[in-house]
C-alpha cells in the first residue's frame, strides 16, 4: 500500500510511520519545508497542497495537530489548537474529494474529549457530544473530514485516549516526578482516566486501513482507571511511594485553570466498543503490564 501521513513527526506519527515502513508499506510524509525523498509539501496556512501525492494512494492518515497540553491555553494559543487541526483536515478532506482517483480510506484524529468531562458514565462511540471547548474542538474536527467521503473513500475519525509512551507524551513527562517519589494522584483521584500504550495506538490504526470500518472509532484500552488507580500503579511499577496528592491550585498556576480542569482534574471512561467488535486483539489490555512492558524498554 502506500500510505500518506500527516503529522509524521508526532509521537504518534514516527511510530505509526516506522511501523508502516516494517510492514513493506510506501509511506508519504506530508511537510511544511521543501520535501525529501518520500515526502510531499503542505501547508494548511496557506491551503496548499501537492495533490499528486495523495492521487492514486491507497490511504491517508491525519495526525497533525499543535499540542493539547504543550501551552496554557490563551485566547491565542486555543485559535492555535483549532486551526492547526480543522484547517489541515479541511485541506485534506477537500483534496481528496476532488481526486480522480481518491484513497480507499481516510484516517482522521480526533480524542476522547469529543465527550466532555464525565463522571462513572461508560462511554462508546454511540454516546453524545459534550460542549466544553476540546468537545466542540473534536466535533468540528470530525465534521471536516467527513467532507472526504464518497462510495470510494471510507472515514474514520479517531478518539485517542491518553497515549502512554516512555518517549513522550503525558507518561514522559510524569516520569521524574514519580521516580523521585513525588507522584500522587491529581485533586480528587476520582477522575476516569482512558488510556492506550503507543503499540496499540498505532496497532488500530493498522487494523483500521486494513478493515471495512468507518465512522468514529474510540482508540482507548479496554480497561480506563481512575487518576488515583492510575498513580497508584505508576508508582508501584517504579518501586515508588505515592503518598502525596497534588492539590489542584499547583498545576493551575503553571498552566492555567481551563487546561488543568479539561484535562488533569475531569475525564471520560471510554469504551473501544467498536474496535474490540471489529476483532482487534489489545497487545496490552490492563495498565500495570503495559506499564511494565512500556518502562522496560
């Protein structure tokens, strides 16, 4: 097959495309400078995009987007967040539209905030819409790669949950802290947390370009834990105390109130309903052994 990705250079992304290239697959990476070998210029910005790389792809992937919890969320920086993603997907979805020969299938992010914050609620891709900024974020998001489908193209939109990797993302950057026996659950404890291991991020995706599946898709393990269970286990694969809770004022100040609460003191507990009926097989399907297995690397 060969595959274009966008976001290529993400967490999520390198992985997805290294594994793509172990597969025997052609990757095409899209890029904001002047492209390498096995590489294509973009630039959402701008609206432009070498289209000729997605003509006759057998699938396109989607992943770009400024980072949710890289910045306090001002004024500016959430316009950031909502254009670095509608505008790419927009570009996309309207490119492919136009193809003479479009992709078979369109795989576009999305996160499990599409449902706003909730409380023991079981939650699948049947269950509504919240309203809160990353759920109207994740519905306009969704809503612009769905202008690619067509009788030829198929779309999946993708609610990721909190990706666990040792090389980045939220896992990354709680490491020290809990090493040094400082980690403790966030406010009450209480909060669901969804969460997947890198492996099975990129294993769905996988499982999602070689399958007959369209519409959204929740990318989370079966099992979501409280924040309290999730701390609790980190600390206890690491051979560390978590005696300290952190009070919500801490992080608050370093990173605003409506960031925090979206997403260290509220969550969702979110189900892969339609994955796990699709036959995808979890390579790790409960936290602490994919803890293990993730930390051991």
């Amino acid at each position: 097959m060969r595959i274009v990705v966008s976001g290529s250079s993400g967490l999520i992304g390198s992985a997805l495309v290294k594994r793509l290239g172990a597969d025997g697959h052609e990757v095409v990476r899209l890029v904001r400078r002047t492209p390498r070998p096995g590489e294509a210029r973009w630039s959402p910005a701008d609206g432009s995009i070498d289209a000729t790389a997605l003509e006759g792809a057998d699938a396109v992937v989607n992943l770009a987007g400024a980072g949710i919890g890289d910045h306090r969320w001002t004024d500016d920086y959430k316009r950031e967040l909502r254009n670095s993603r509608l505008r790419g997907t927009e570009l996309l979805a309207t490119t492919i539209a136009a193809l003479e020969r479009p992709p078979g299938v369109f795989v576009s992010g999305s996160a499990v905030g599409y449902y706003g914050a909730s409380d023991d609620e079981e939650l699948t891709e049947d269950s509504p819409a919240g309203d809160d900024f990353l759920a109207r974020l994740c519905i306009d998001w969704e809503a612009a790669a769905h202008a690619a489908a067509s009788p030829t193209t198929r779309v999946v939109t993708i609610r990721t949950g909190i990706v666990l990797a040792k090389q980045g993302g939220a896992l990354k950057k709680q490491l020290l802290l809990y090493k040094l026996g400082l980690g403790g659950r966030m406010g009450s404890g209480r909060q669901w947390q969804s969460w997947i291991a890198l492996d099975d991020e990129v294993g769905a995706i996988v499982h999602l370009l070689r399958n007959d599946i369209s519409g959204a898709v929740n990318l989370t393990a079966p099992t979501p834990v409280t924040q309290a269970d999730f701390a609790h286990t980190l600390a206890h694969v690491l051979h560390r105390p978590a005696f300290l809770p952190v009070p919500a004022f801490a992080p608050k100040l370093v990173l605003g109130g409506e960031l925090v609460d979206a997403l260290l003191l509220t969550g969702q507990r979110v189900l892969p309903s339609v994955l796990q009926a699709s036959g995808y097989t979890f390579l790790h399907a409960s936290l602490e052994p994919a803890l293990r297995a993730l930390l051991a690397r």
